[in-house]
C-alpha cells in the first residue's frame, strides 16, 4: 500500500511548514487527488489517520478533492475526459493520448493553528 508512504510524506511536509511558519497544529489538510494518480482515496484516508497519530496533525481531517482525469488526442487535438489511463479517445477513438490533467497529488491548502 503506497499511501503509507505518501501520507508519512504529507506528514513531513506539515511538519517542515510547521517549523518555516511557526503554527502548532494542523486541523485540515485539503488534499487534491487525481483520478489518474494511482492513489485510493480511501485508503488515504485509512492511512493518514494512522500515521499521524502523536503528531501536529494527530484528529486533524483530511478533505480530499478529486480531479478528473484529462488528455491531449494527438489524432483530433481535442482535449477529452479521460477516467483511465491507457483509454482511447472517446471522441475518435485512437491512441495515444497525452494526459494533461488529473495524474497529480499535491496539498492544496491547510488549516492550521
């Protein structure tokens, strides 16, 4: 399960800004998941919650925002929804396609104290 390992990463973050900012705890972590990233939002979820016990993020919540997953068609240059990576365009149908939206996690904001 990847996302142990991607939460511990959050948790580093936090705890980075937390020293560079001076703030004491985390209360919300808004946290943007692409539907092309590979990564489950329920086990997210399952996952930061148990890493960051005992930390500043320790009953802080995990909002997650999904993205929609995009790509380029090269064959009719049309920028189409894509809810796989590896798809054809559903527009034309042909492969292959250059995603340009949705393969991404990154924190989008934090609310802090």
């Amino acid at each position: 399960m990847h996302e142990m390992s991607l939460c511990e990463n959050i948790l580093q973050i936090l705890e980075d800004h937390s020293i560079q900012q001076g703030f004491e705890r985390v209360k919300i972590v808004f946290l943007e998941i692409g539907l092309l990233s590979a990564v489950e939002p329920e086990a997210m979820l399952f996952c930061f919650e148990a890493v960051t016990q005992g930390t500043l993020a320790e009953h802080a919540k995990l909002e997650i925002i999904e993205v929609p997953g995009n790509a380029w068609c090269t064959v009719c240059s049309k920028t189409v929804p894509l809810h796989q990576r590896f798809d054809a365009c559903p527009e034309c149908g042909a492969y292959p396609l250059q995603i340009t939206g949705g393969a991404d996690m990154k924190i989008r904001e934090l609310e802090v104290e």
